[in-house]
C-alpha cells in the first residue's frame, strides 16, 4: 500500500488531445508546429480498415508531405526499425507519426532513434541488454495516434522492440521519446476486432496491475491504477463484443493512457515478467501474452497482496466470483479475473500454443528487467510453476 509520505517525482511532457473526431485535427495540429514531412509507421491492417486512408487525407489537406512504412508486424524488431531507417533515407522529415497500436507507436520511436543517432543502433538499448551509447541531442518529435485501447505507448517514453538475435524484448528510452502529441480519438478503435479489442484491453490491466502491486508504488500510481482497473471492470465486455459503443471505447481509451502512466511512474512489472517472454519467444500478442499471466500471477503474490487483491476484487463490482471464492475477496479476486478473459472470448493458452518450452520461458521471466520489482522475490523455480499452472488443462476455468 501506498504511503502519503513517499516521495516522487513526475514528468510527463506529452500533450494529449482526446475525443471522439479529433483525428480529423490531425493535419492542422502538425501544420501549426510547422511540420511539412512526415513518415507514418503503421500496419497493413489498418490500411484494410480504412483507418490509414483517413488519416493520409488529413495530412493531405493541411498540404503535408509523407510517405507510408506499413511493415511494422505484432512484436516488431530491430530489423523492422532498420528497414523503416533504409526507407526514410534522403527524406527531410519534420516528425514521425506513429498510427496504431504500441507495434507502430514504438518502431516511430525506435526509428527516431535510428535518424537521430550514429552508429549500431543497439548500442542505444537501455533495457535489458545495456546501454553503450547514450540518446543525446535533438530526436525527431514524435506524434501519436492510437487506434488501440491497450499499449499506452502514446504517453511513454520507452519503445519496446524484440531483439531478433536474442529473442528478447528490449527497450529505448529517453525523456525525448516522449511523444510531443498524442491524438487520441476513441472512434479510430472501432474498427478493432473482438480479438484484439480484449487483448489490448487487459494489456491495460496488466499495467495497472502492475502498477498497483510495484513496490515503487505511490499514492498518485495507485489512483490512477485503481480507476483504471475498476474502467476495464465495467467496460471491456462492452467494448469487445458491442464495438461501435463509443462510451465503450472512450472510456477503454481513457484507462490505457492512466494505466500506462500508473506503471510507468509507478515501475512496475510483475505480469510483464511473463507476458513479455512469451511475446518474444512466441510471437503472441502482448495484451494476450499479460493477460493468462494475470491469475497465476495474483496466486503467486497472495501471501504479501491478499489486501490489495481485495481492494480490486471491490472495484469489479462483482457478487458472484465472491461466492465462487469461498467469501475471500483475494481468491475471489483470481476467479473474477479469469471470468472477465473468459467472457472477451481470450482462449485457453494450452490452445493457443500446446508445447512451450516452460523451462526456456522460466529462465526469461527470472532474468527480466522488472523482476526485481516484483513484490516478493521469484527465481526460475517460481516461474516453472507459474508457467505450469499457466499452461494447466483448466487454467482459465474452462472445461478441461
């Protein structure tokens, strides 16, 4: 639990425009800064969507140049970085607008990086493998527009990117990874199908809840945790399965920039300890990967979380996983998570990937980044138990 005497520190230099039909300010916004050349880092789905052909005749309308790199895939790479670098070479661009979901937002700002810096381009990692070089001077703004209710990477100053040599996720940070705009109109994520919508969604828990147990955890991460956690309670279901709700999709939009900046100022990491290994090893999407984490993670942490479990059993709102747990709002909790992933349609991960190599994934999970900001220490034994229970016949309450 938060203490009100902790001390912290908070910086956060992104400015966010949110609302329904803010895209369509897009071009405006950019042409007020200036900017006369862009690139876009998307997908090709959001093409397919017709999202992206939107957004093209924004710029076009402010009478702004760009070019489209459309390549960026689930878990991108630093070879997609690289890749976007070779396509942006002899542009003049002003910005880099990144139009998606944290894939695109985080290769707009790895290739910033890229533009910006000299040299290997993984001499600039900061996490996980070390960083050799530091990101110095002047980066390329980048500009955010999510079109996904999960990442958060519109608020963060970190990219995430999987290091193809090592199958691990790495990341780039500097405070000049800030996004200097994020526009976030919650219309762009209608067209996201139920899949991905519950993906994302409890990507969004997996941040709070990381957030919300972090032993760097403070009063202000705590509140934005909690009312985060308790949004995804009350709006996910609708959100997948009733996708042009608005309310829905403003309130999920909403929730993932708090929980991002919940586990960001809050250093959190517990779920990511595991979602991010099996993203990186396996190529599943990282929402899905943090979400079947999440009850074996809550199990694990009882014996020094049951009061926190309990305080988010109560904003689930919930009656019936309370009886399902014996009247103990800490189990009732674990049972109330694996019914929210049941009821968005998340399959079992034994179906998902039948043989995983639980003791490779272990030995990931014992040496990420955040594991020493789990609440209670884990090793690889912790986690082969963890994962066993993950990929157990039953695991999410389905029938076996």
């Amino acid at each position: 639990m938060a203490k009100p005497e902790q001390e912290f520190q908070i910086a956060v230099s992104t400015r966010i425009i949110f609302g329904v039909g803010k895209s369509r300010e897009l071009g405006a916004l950019l042409a007020q800064r200036g900017y006369r050349s862009v690139a876009i880092c998307t997908d090709a789905n959001l093409i397919q969507a017709g999202v992206l052909p939107g957004i093209e005749s924004y710029l076009r309308a402010a009478k702004i140049g760009y070019f489209v790199y459309d390549r960026v895939k689930e878990n991108p790479d630093l070879q997609t970085v690289l890749v976007a670098k070779k396509r942006a070479a002899g542009e003049r661009l002003d910005c880099i607008l990144g139009v998606g979901g944290g894939g695109p937002i985080d290769v707009a700002k790895a290739l910033s990086v890229a533009l910006s810096q000299e040299g290997e381009l993984r001499d600039y990692v900061a996490y996980t493998t070390g960083q050799k070089k530091p990101i110095s001077g002047r980066l390329l703004p980048v500009v955010a527009v999510p079109t996904t209710a999960g990442s958060g990477a519109e608020v963060s100053p970190v990219a995430v990117i999987v290091d193809e040599r090592i199958q691990t996720k790495v990341g780039f940070f500097s405070e000049g990874l800030f996004p200097e705009l994020a526009v976030v109109d919650p219309a762009l994520t209608v067209t996201l199908p139920p899949g991905p919508t519950a993906g994302a969604g409890m990507d969004v828990f997996a941040h709070a809840f990381d957030a919300f147990v972090s032993r760097k955890a403070t009063v202000y991460t705590d509140a934005l945790a909690k009312e985060a956690m308790e949004i995804v309670f009350r709006w996910l279901r609708t959100a997948v399965w009733q996708g042009e709700d608005l309310q829905a999709r403003s309130a999920m939009a909403a929730a993932s920039i708090m929980a991002l900046l919940a586990i960001y100022l809050g250093r959190g990491g517990a779920v990511h300890t595991i979602g991010e290994p099996l993203g990186a090893i396996y190529d599943l999407p990282h929402g899905y990967s943090c979400a079947v984490a999440i009850p074996a993670m809550m199990k694990q942490l009882l014996p020094v979380c049951r009061g926190q479990l309990a305080e988010i059993y109560g904003l689930s709102g919930s009656r019936q996983a309370h009886d399902q747990g014996g009247g103990d709002p800490a189990g009732a909790c674990i049972e109330e998570l694996k019914r929210l992933i049941r009821e968005t349609g998340l399959p079992a991960p034994r179906t998902v990937l039948p043989n995983p190599d639980i003791a490779r994934l272990s030995g990931a999970s014992a040496e990420h980044l955040a594991v020493d900001r789990v609440p209670m220490p884990l090793g690889k034994a912790e986690y082969l138990k963890l994962y066993g229970e993950i990929f157990s016949a039953g695991y999410l309450g389905e029938a076996k």
